[in-house]
C-alpha cells in the first residue's frame, strides 16, 4: 500500500517509528498534487521546494532527539481563507490575489507548533460564499468522483485534496455547510466544531457570528487528531471559548453506550434525493445494531433555517466586506485609467451643459471605490453584499434583519429542546449527492438550498460531522450528518468512529480515471 493511500493515524505511526520519515510522506502527496490536481484542481498554490524543506527540517530535529509536535511531520492541506504570514492569502478572490498578511492565523500558527508541513493552499467559493467551488476567481474545483462534478463549497479544494489522496488531513471553514456539505459530496470526514471552540483569529471573514474552522480527513480518528492541535482558548479572538480541550485522539476509539439518536422529521420530507434517503436510513439502522435507540424529533423552525440563515450571513458579510475599498491593502483599480474615463465624462457634460449630470458625477474617492470593489469581487460576492446592505438598511431592518435573529434564537431553542430528548442528531447533509459543474450557474437559489440540512447548526452554534455513508446509482458519495449540543466534539467524534468500524465507506476511494 502506497503512504497516500494510508490514513493520517497510519502515517503518523510510521512516522513516530521511524519507518518513513517526513519528506517521503511529504514527497508522495506531492508527487500525487502533480500528477493528479491538473485534473482536480484542489489547489491554488503550492511551493514544494518550501514544503519539502520544512518536511526535511522536522526530519533533522527528530533525528537529534528533540521534541517532535503531534503532527510529527505530517502533511497538512489548508483553505485559503486564513492567513499565512509572507505568502499570498487570497480568499480565492481577486480583490485579494497579490495579499501577503504581516501575521500568521491561530490556526495556522497551531498546525507550526504541532510540526505539521503545510502543503499548500486550496481553492474555495470566492470569500467562502457558495457551495460548490466555481465561484473562485481562479477556477473550478472538480469533484475525484465525477470530474464533471461539483466537490461542494466553499471548502471544495480541501476537500478534493483529502478524496484524491492528494492531502491526508485538510483544514476547512464551515459558515453554513462549507466543510460539511463539501466532506459529504466527496466521501471524506468533515467536521464543524461548536463557535468558539476554535479560534478565528487571522480567518478572513464572511459572516463573523458563523464562521467556524474544523478538519476534513478520511476518517474520525483523523478527524480528532487534527481538531485537538487547533482547539483552544486564544485571547486573540474575543469569541474563543475558555474551556479545556479533550484529548480527542485518545478518546476517539472507545465506543458510546446508551446512545439516543433523534432523527428529525422535517429532514426527510419532499426535495430528498431516494439514494441519500435510503443510505441515510441505512446508516441509521447499523446504529441501531451497534445498541443505539433511535428517536424521531421535531426542530419546527427548521424550515425557516435557510431563509434565516440568508438574511442574517449576508448582512454580516456587507459589514465585513466593507473594508475591502482599495484604501489599505488588497486590489485598487487603475486610477491613472480612472481619472483619464472621469475627466472625460466631466468634459463632455460641459460641452452638453447638462448641470444636474455633472452634479451627479463622482468624485475621484468614490469612483475609485466603486471601480475597485465591482472589478475586485465576482458575482455571488456581490450579490450577498446587496442582499445584506438591503437587510440593514432604514426601514427594512425590523422587517429583515431582526425578525431574521429572532428566528435565529427559536431555532437555538428547538435544539435545545432537541437534545434534552436525545444525544445527538443523526440525518443528511445534503438533499442529493453532487451535480454537475454549471448546474446551478442561473440558479442560485438551488444552490443555497444543498445546504439546507447544515445552515441550523451555524445558527444554533451547535457541533457537527458528515461521515461517508453510501453510494448513488451513479457512483456518488453521500454523507450522513451528526450534530451534538455545544462542547460535545468528543463524544461525537466516538459516535462518528463507532460507525466507522462497522462499516467501510470510509475507505472507499474514487477511481481517479484519466488521471
């Protein structure tokens, strides 16, 4: 068995024996990035030479006897959505396609510590909005299972990477699916802990009150290993919870007794695919052989959770996104070319004598942050920032925008209801399993709703986990979804683990055909 075809526990057994060393785990995935990602697409950037040295560096401190990080040397994948200090951070968007950030990220800063090697940075929806991965400035990601398919957004590099063998471990950002839905469209192990649990310092913002970093890897036992080096208090992010993190890699393995799990009945209704029901249902029943007593629930509010959920993200992403005005840093468009374009529309009006036009006429700051902002963000980007500038605006904002986080605190209140009946939520993560690249090009709205089983867990700060569970007729993942009350990461990833070993979709890998 090839090292990438071994999973990041394996790896790292090896490792910590000395059988391989970090450069040739780090030198197979990059050799697997050469010959496969002209296909899939996966990454944005990679600097193997800086790669292989930092492999080789872990390498020689392990050989003098020093301490070694938990990640001993592994290979790390990481979205571009949090900054690297020195290297190009770049949201997938163009307004930010030349940014070096002066600072590392928590996480990033983390995954140093834990001598993990960063293998480079993946591609994603523009600013972390959408959920299929053409909405990059750059390209498209195509999903290892069907090239001709989405991966699932926003985090759909991180998670080809994983599903290609391109990446043992993978670091994602989850808003209102986006590690979720992307681990459940590609067949991998994708987890959104609970806001807080992990610091967002350094996270380039979408929406600030949803935005949640976690780790997609093959397994839950992976799973665990990568969230236990990023977890923790910051006091850097003013959100970061301060409560001790469990030693999820160790508790992983030992099983759950007395498990409840509510299946919830709004989650099986009409616009459910027939193969992610029976797989689903399914995957349900082994659960119910493992001892588990299963439950059906309601979450009332739950088909408010989109219409919420696009209320409430937007706004916060006009806020956010506000400073990006070709002032400070990122993207400023031509001005010379600008002011050229403006003093010729100022003389022509004077020719016209059209008085009321050139008092409408910009001054040379507005025009210079119009032009900069419509040439440096993509369509979906700027469809939320209008969506979101409407919700805040005089006069819609009671109808909008606070009647959006009222609802927001009723579905808070269904899980909480919720998980006084059961231990955790067992359902799909999304309707179907992955369309085709440009399905949803003149149909956003279809798009928005793949993630209208993963949108509640954002808005209710809750945890949750996609595991592979099944194949479609047409070969094509389809993941299940847990989600537990606030904190309870370790005992989910034991659930997400007992499942695993009584069944194999984990294991299953994409052909990878032409490749």
């Amino acid at each position: 068995m090839s090292l990438i075809e071994l999973s990041a526990t394996e790896l790292l057994q090896q490792l910590s024996r000395g059988d391989v060393s970090s450069r040739q785990v780090t030198r197979a995935f990059l050799d697997a990035i050469e010959s496969r990602d002209g296909a899939v697409r996966a990454f944005l950037r990679v600097d193997a030479d800086a790669v292989l040295a930092r492999a080789e560096a872990i390498d020689e401190r392990r050989a003098k006897g020093d301490r070694i990080g938990p990640l001993g040397g592994l290979p790390v994948a990481v979205k571009d959505v949090l900054c690297t200090q020195g290297e190009v951070t770049s949201c997938a968007s163009k307004m930010l396609e030349n940014f070096r950030p002066p600072y590392d990220a928590t996480v990033i800063a983390r995954l140093r510590s834990a001598d993990a090697v960063i293998l480079g940075k993946t591609n994603m929806d523009e600013f972390a909005m959408g959920g299929s991965t053409e909405n990059s400035a750059f390209h498209p990601t195509h999903n290892p299972w069907d090239l001709q398919r989405i991966p699932g957004g926003s985090s759909g590099g991180a998670a080809a990477a994983v599903a290609a063998g391109m990446a043992p471990l993978s670091i994602g950002s989850d808003t209102g699916g986006s590690i979720r839905q992307p681990a459940g469209l590609c067949g991998v192990t994708g987890m959104k802990p609970t806001y807080g649990r992990v610091s967002r310092y350094g996270l380039i913002a979408f929406a600030s009150s949803l935005d949640q970093i976690g780790p997609l890897a093959r397994t839950a036992q992976d799973a665990a290993l990568l969230l236990e080096v990023i977890s923790g208090h910051d006091p850097l992010d003013s959100t970061s919870v301060d409560r001790e993190v469990p030693s999820y890699s160790q508790s992983v393995t030992r099983p759950l007794e007395n498990l409840r799990l509510g299946v919830v009945r709004e989650h099986f209704g009409e616009g459910l695919d027939a193969d992610v029901n029976a797989s689903v249902r399914e995957a349900i029943e082994v659960y119910r052989s493992l001892g588990a007593t299963i439950e059906e629930i309601s979450l009332p509010h739950a088909k408010y959770a989109v219409a919420t959920y696009y209320i409430i993200a937007p706004s916060e992403a006009s806020s956010n996104l506000a400073r990006y005005d070709g002032v400070h840093y990122g993207h400023r468009t031509d001005q010379r070319a600008m002011m050229r374009q403006l003093e010729a529309e100022r003389s022509a009006l004077e020719k016209a004598g059209d008085e009321a036009a050139l008092a409408q006429l910009d001054s040379p700051l507005v025009r210079m942050f119009r032009r900069t902002r419509a040439e440096g963000f993509g369509d979906e980007v700027k469809r939320r920032i209008m969506l979101g500038t409407y919700a805040l605006s005089a006069g819609y904002y009671d109808a909008y925008y606070l009647k959006a986080l009222k609802v927001r605190r009723l579905i808070r209140q269904d899980y909480d209801a919720a998980f006084e009946q059961v231990d955790f939520i067992i359902g799909p993560v999304a309707p179907k399993p992955a369309g085709k690249i440009g399905e949803f090009q003149d149909d956003p709205l279809s798009l928005y709703l793949l993630d209208v089983y993963t949108v509640s867990a954002n808005l209710a700060g809750t945890a949750g986990i996609s595991i592979p569970c099944g194949l479609s007729g047409a070969g094509l993942p389809i993941g299940l979804q847990l989600q537990s009350p606030p904190f309870e990461e370790e005992r989910l990833l034991r659930a997400a683990h007992m499942y695993q070993t009584a069944t194999d979709w984990h294991q299953r890998r994409p052909e990878l055909q032409g490749i």
